[in-house]
C-alpha cells in the first residue's frame, strides 16, 4: 500500500471533518476500505472536457475514490442522433449511479428547443437547486471586504418554466404560473436540510406573495408550515424584490434563501455575480433520487482546446458533490487546497490572474497548483459543513386528491378575444347568458376591471376576461349549459380559455379584478 | 419683482439647459411670463407629510413655479372611508393635472389587499416605471468609484401583475403571466424615448424568451420592432438572469434596460441597491395622459413626525416630474444644488450622515442646506437631459381584432384533478373521447410529457393537461363536442380548466411539454 493510497482512506473513511496526517498511520494499520462511490461524468461541450479532465485529476490527487462512468451528453450527442443531447444509454448510466458531474452542455439544433440541462432536471425531479455563494480569497470584487456566504435553494421544476404558453389571441400570450404545495414543501425541506447539514441558522424565504396571492401565497403557506417542524433554525419570509435590493446592500446578513424557479434563476445569477461571476459559481440540481453537480457557465467555445479553461467552477462542484457521496474529509482537503491556491494566486488562469496583475496560468498548471497545495489548511476557506445533505423523499409518485377539501362551484371565467369596447361586450354576454343558470359578474380587461361601473383610462388589449357566476352554488358545473353560452359566445367573439370558479372551504379559489 | 422672481423666470424660460446668472438680467427686461406647471401632491402616510413639505420648499427656492393641489391618499384617506385609499376627489384632481408627485402610501385595511399604488397605476394607464439608478455623490456603496449611470425601464401594467390566479386543485395555484404585443410595444417605444431624451446612447431588453418561448418571447419581438425604428439607439438583448449577474458585476456597463414587469420589479430594486438603496431611489410612472412621480421607500412609520427622514429620493422624483413638466433649468439647478450638498456632506440626515462619520441633521436642516447650495455646480452631477420626456400616444383605447391572421383550431388543452397515475388517466381520456373529434395527443403534469411513452421519474401533482387534438383542422371548435368530453371526464375527474389550441399563419400558437 502505497502513502498515496493508506491518505486516501485516512480522508476518505473519516466521516467527521478533516483527518490531520496522524491518522495516517492509524488508517495504514486499519484494514478497513473505504466505500467507493459510483459517479457519471458528463464532460459536455466546448471547455468540458478540459476542465472535466483536470478536476478528475484532482479530485484523484486529493483522495476521494470515485468509479467514474464517462457519457456523452449535449450538443456533441446530439450531433450523433440522440435527441436533446440525451442518448438513452447516458440517462441509464445516470439512472444507476445516482450522481453525476456535469460539464457545459450546448443545446443542439435537434432538440426542438428544448435544452438537455432543462430535460435532466425535470426528467429526474431534481426539484432543488443549491447555489452557494461564497467570498472566495484573491477574487476581485466590489464586495471583496465582505464576509459573503449564503446559499439559494432554487425551486428547480415548476412555476413558469412548466414552460405551458398558449396564444390567447395573435396579440395577446399566455405562461401559466403553476406553484404546487407539494412542490413548495418539498423545496422548503431541501433548504432546511441544507442549512442542517452546513450549520446554518436561518432559513428566508422570497416571495411575491403580496401581489400574487394564491401562487406565490401557496409556496409562502407551505414554507412556513416546513418551517414550523425545524425550531432550531431561525426562519423569517422577504418579499423578493426587496431581497435583490437587500443582497446588493448587505449580502452578509444572509444565509439560506429559498424561492421560487424564476425568482430563484434571477436571484442565484445575482448572488455568483457578488462573489466574482459564473465562471466561479458551481450548483447543485438535487432530487430524492439523483444529484447532479455543475458549473453554473457557459461552454465558451471561443477558448475551447486552448487549454486556457478555468476549472474552479466544476472544481467547486465537484466538492459538493463529495460532501453529497460523504466524502466530507477529501471534500474538505481539495477545498483547503483550492483557497490556498486562489489565495496565494500562483497559476491562476488568465480569468483570475489578469485583474490581479499576475502572470496566467493554463488549465493543467492550475490544477497542478492545486494538487501541489493538498494538504496545506486555508484560512478562508468557509466552515466545513457538519454532515452530508440529506433530502427527504418526497411524497409518492402520484398524490391523492385531496378528499378533505369542501367544493363548490361559483361559476366560470371566460376569457375571449373581441375587438369592440366593454359596454358593447358586456350587453352581448348578458344576451348570451340569459336564459342560462349563469350571470355576468364582471369583465376584466388586463387585470383591471371595465364591467360593471367606471371604465378606467385605459388602454385595452383584445383579450378580456368575462366572469360568470353561477345563479345558485353547485356541485357540478353543467357542462351542457356552459357549452350553450361558448357556443353563443362563438357568434360575436372568439372564446380562448375557461376557468372553472371554485370555492374551496368556503373560500374563493380565484383572485378578483384589480379595481374590483 | 423681486430677484428670486426674475431668477425664476431665468429658469423656467429656458428649455435648453441651465441658465447661466448672466441670463438673469435678460430675465428681467423680458417681461414674458413662464408657464406654471399643475401638479398634485399626495403627501400619503408616516414620513410622506414631512418630506413633500421640504420638496416643496426646496421646488419654490429652486424657481420650479408649480400649482400644487394637495390632495389625500393612503391609509389616511382609507381610515376616512376611501376604499383603496383613493377618494375620488382625488382621482378628479389627478385626472385634471395629469402630473403626481407621490408620498409613501400604506395599504390600509379596508381595501381588500389591493394597493392604492397598483391601482393607480392600472387606473391612469401608467405603462412606464422609469427607474434612474446614477451613483450619487459621497454616498458609500461597493459601487462608488463606478461610474453608474443607468434607467431601468419597466412595463408597469400586465404580466403576472395583472393579479388573475385561479386555484387548479386545492394544492395547486395557478397565475396568468400576460404578455400583449401592444403592451411590449409601448415599453420597448417608452425605453426608445427615454434614452433620446436624455441623450443616452443604447437600449437592452431583458427578457426570458429563451424558456417562454411565446410570452417572454412577444416582448422580445415587439422590443426588436420598435428597436428598428431608432437607427441612431443601439440596442440589445439579454436573458434576465445574465442580466441581474452583470449587474453586480459591471453596472457601469448599461445605460438603458427595458423588461416586463416582474422582473423590471427585481432588477430595478437591485438597480436602486447599487447606488445607496430604496430610501434615495427616485421612480416615475408615466402614461401617455398622466405621469407619477415617487420616492419608491416606505412610509417609514418608525420615524414618522420626527423631522428624521431624508427627502432625497422625493426630490429627485420631484426633479423628473420638473424634467417632464419642461422645467429642464429649474430641474438642473436644483439638482446640482443636490449633488453639492451631498459631495460636501454638511447636514445630512443620519442615514446618510452615518456611515459617513458626520452629525445627523433634520429634514429641515437637510432642505436648508440644499436652498443654500442653489445657484452651484456640481462636477458629479450627471449630464443633464436635453429634452423633456415624450411618451407617443399608444394605440387606441380598443384595439381590433387583428383580421389578418390566418386561423384554426388545433384542439383543446383540458386540465384535469386527477388522483391516479397516468396510464388510468390516458385510458379513461380515450374512452371518453372514443366516438368524438378529438384525439388523446398528450398528457403532462407540471409541464413534463407523462403520455404517450415513457413515464420521468418525476413526482406528480393531481393537475394534469390532458391535450386532445382535433381529428381534422377546423375553423370552430364544435362547442357541444367539447361539452360532452368535459361531461364524460367529470366522471372520473374534475376539469378546471380548458384552452383552445390555436393554429395562427400555420403555425401553433401554443407550447410542446419537455419531452415531447
């Protein structure tokens, strides 16, 4: 056995932080193997595979044992006929291994625009994406001074980027936002856990639940149910613009920060760019299933096979993924030596040196450097987390029906196309309805309502809202009756979109018009 | 007349910039008498009072002539029984002088949530938050030694702010994100404006047109039509994320950004961060027939009567309605009286006295010493714009049904609560639908394809889209058919929602599900 391997262990097989080198000995005489974790290696498109093969190399060097599987993946795949850069035998490899590190991946021409990274994580609910943002040493910011480290636990699945867009009229588009319970409950346990296993103490959560009330309202609700079973971890909510102000004014203050997938996609770009940009930033996407590590940036084709790559960002990734497997005690080293690196500022990379005036190094003499410096104990580098992340499964596949909540309905939302004004509108769908057991309650014009009462100095767009209610409470919707009015609605407008109005426990299920 | 009156007149006659002393005598032979500007102030609720006192003061020394009705808003005028904190005194009054100048307005409590603010700005058609983010003298941020001055341009009306939510199951919520091709239009024609105005040289639209392909992606086709009009403007596109990343990485590298309204809400309270933050970050509404003016802070009821609070953000807000008005000279002069007070930090209020080491002053001490300052230069005050503001008229109040598109109907969307797995629910869609004219083409949850093919290893939610195409292209969707489908499937689930499948110029107007 040679040192190499007995210091593997020594990390490897410790579970509680950093072995010191006196374990060495100890490690040699214990004939224990450490676990061998089974990994897949996407190295991807453009500067992938450069920076794929030096971290390897170090993640090598620095002890942690890895059975890699190398797959293709991205625009390179998708170049071989595999559509949306996924071949089939990489989503088994990915299957079976349960944690991949993943290289810059280029949507190719074949995937109908439909980007492979987007596919992975619906396809394997990887629901959370965890992005650190850490002041790391030497990287010149405007916040270098500032003691920097928080993560963002994205909502990784739902809301707008369910991707549902429906033409409303040729003028007027549609993105359903769709927030689930389960799915907000589920992103609020994946940042509790989160600040568990890193020792953290406070858990905001960031919402727009003040305009919209039910979508963003719903993930609000479900956070601080989570939040209520974890009463060692401070919890208090930010409505989320004023988080963006807040994190350019005192990104210090902050620890873990949950939200929503379009809030969470703004807000995690904005925290990497305070710490010195996505070519440093790594992200994890994690699942109860499977977890996938990567750097946050681009393939940058233009500096791709010049060996000029700057690898930190999949480096930085790699070490999460570590921590992940349980690999606490090489994770730990290869981040020491990383800091020590990017503090002592010793080939860097061009991306690094250049601002601070220093010669740039190549990817490979980078790495070297950071192979050089394992073993060596930064003062920088960030608190070691406590143990490794782990997520809660969530609830089956398929979610019963909640059979608890009380229904009604109150009536339908019609939403058509029509290029006349509101008067003119309203009388002909009080014409249409007359005879049926529905009445016009409102129209709404952009959100804002134009029936009944004071039309407001508006402009209009051709897509109006028209709200029926039911002349009594049901329990069913007539079908036949709602297709007479659409039917009728057909002869002076074009219908595009019904809602049904529900009450749910007494209480609406739906917003009423601004003005209303 | 006085030599303050005659100073007046120097100033506010001249249109083309800032009126030399010498001009002073020319002044007072002239005996033409400059045009008063109408405005209504809402001093609103806590510090509002306070501040508007000592802007108004500052407007009176500076030579703004302005006719001021004070009217009420705000929880004030909601305790005294305002729904929405509105009188409709003051909506007259608004409506006659067609310029605000806005304190901080509470929500107060009988207006059923909705903000006296949005309403406003739905109610006057006021399309454009103009957001100015410029660094301001001595004010210490990460920023000050960049050169930081940008306009963040944001669609104030439609996009998810339209507020039309509708629960889909009683755990999932749903909101409608509405884009319209004439809202988008008018934002990108507004972004144009303000950079002619004030002689800025580039327009970048941030959008999310990448994953909404049809609605983030209206607003990026209108921007670029409208970009083509403005030869002498460059302009640009980014996606909203990389946007808010470059932002704290190179904010001295934007001039203009336009963006919807969601996210214009999060990047222009980042914007306002870079710069010292909300408490001195000036916000215009505008509308082609009314424009707004507003510190965008709260009402601060903490320090509300104290004479703590610093009027900053009010006066700059003041100096662009001055701007706006036509008062180009007055508004420069006292904004250089501004940015000298604050160079010089003699008499600041103690948020901005503080982290500078000085003694906090008062309100009124604070407007003191900027009245003193009238009349100097400041060689931080950024360039001064050279022409008033001029929104175009958007379209007409209602906009026709565009004729020209070529229509069809593809199918239908039905989104269903459903409890069970997918292949139940594909079974009994088929059946339902056996001897109609539609065909089971797809069912998704959460945006991801779950029929026809393989099930993702993904957890579901109890809301499906079940989307039946309709056997032969038709140009009406046969509303009893659809009836009878919707009846059927009320057997074994419940429908909440249904869309028409639109096929417009041959080409679907709506979204493929990942996978598909």
């Amino acid at each position: 056995m040679t040192l190499n391997s007995a210091l593997d262990q020594a990390y490897d097989t410790s579970d509680t932080g950093f072995a010191p080198i006196a374990d060495v000995a100890q490690a040699r005489r214990s004939r224990k193997t450490p676990s061998r974790m089974k990994a897949v290696a996407l190295p991807g498109d453009g500067i992938g595979p450069e920076i794929m093969e030096a971290v390897q190399r170090i993640l090598i060097a620095g002890g942690a044992r890895i059975d890699w599987t190398v797959c293709d993946a991205g625009a390179s795949a998708d170049a071989k006929g595999a559509a949306s850069g996924l071949p089939s035998e990489t989503l088994d490899e990915i299957a079976k291994a349960g944690m991949v590190l993943k290289g810059p991946l280029e949507t190719g021409v074949g995937t109908g625009g439909k980007s492979a990274n987007v596919t992975l994580r619906k396809h394997f609910e990887l629901y959370a994406n965890v992005r650190p943002a850490r002041r790391l040493p030497g990287i010149i910011t405007p916040y270098m001074d500032r003691d920097i480290d928080l993560v963002v636990v994205r909502e990784n699945v739902e809301d707008l980027y369910a991707g549902i867009e429906h033409m409303q009229t040729p003028d007027v588009a549609q993105c359903l936002k769709l927030i689930t319970r389960a799915g907000s409950a589920k992103i609020a346990e994946a940042a509790f856990a989160v600040a568990k296993a890193d020792g953290r103490s406070r858990v905001t959560c960031a919402s727009k639940a003040n305009i919209m009330k039910l979508s963003e309202g719903l993930f609000k609700t479900a956070f601080e149910d989570v939040a209520a079973t974890y009463p060692d971890i401070a919890s208090d909510h930010m409505i989320i613009d004023n988080l963006a102000h807040r994190l350019v004014m005192s990104p210090e203050d902050f620890d873990v920060i949950c939200t929503t997938n379009m809030n969470g996609d703004i807000i995690s770009d904005l925290t990497a760019g305070l710490v010195g940009g996505l070519g440093l930033a790594p992200s994890a996407n994690l699942g109860a299933r499977m977890a996938m590590f990567e750097a946050v940036h681009g393939s940058a084709p233009d500096i791709a096979g010049k060996g000029l790559a700057n690898p930190t960002a999949l480096l930085l990734a790699a070490i999460m993924m570590l921590r992940q497997g349980g690999k606490l005690a090489s994770a730990e080293r290869i981040e020491h030596a990383l800091y020590v690196t990017l503090e002592e500022g010793e080939d860097l990379t061009a991306d690094m040196a250049t601002p601070r005036g220093s010669k740039p190094a190549s990817t490979e003499a980078f790495a070297d450097r950071v192979i050089s410096n394992l073993g060596r104990r930064s003062q920088a580098c960030p608190p070691a987390p406590k143990s490794s992340l782990k997520l809660h499964d969530g609830p089956a596949q398929t979610t019963a029906v909640s059979a608890k909540t009380d229904r009604s309905d109150a009536g339908v939302d019609i939403f058509v196309e029509f290029g006349g004004g509101p008067a003119e509108l309203a009388s002909c769908l009080k014409a249409a309805a007359a005879d049926l057991p529905f009445t016009l309650a409102m129209i709404s014009n952009r959100g804002l309502k134009v029936y009944p009462g004071t039309v407001p100095m508006a402009d209009f767009a051709d897509h109006w809202r028209c709200r029926f209610a039911s002349r009594a409470p049901q329990d069913d919707l007539p079908e036949q009756d709602l297709a007479t009015l659409m039917s009728r609605i057909s002869n002076f407008a074009r219908w595009c979109h019904v809602e049904r109005l529900q009450m749910m426990d007494g209480a609406p299920g739906f917003s009423v018009a601004q003005g209303q």
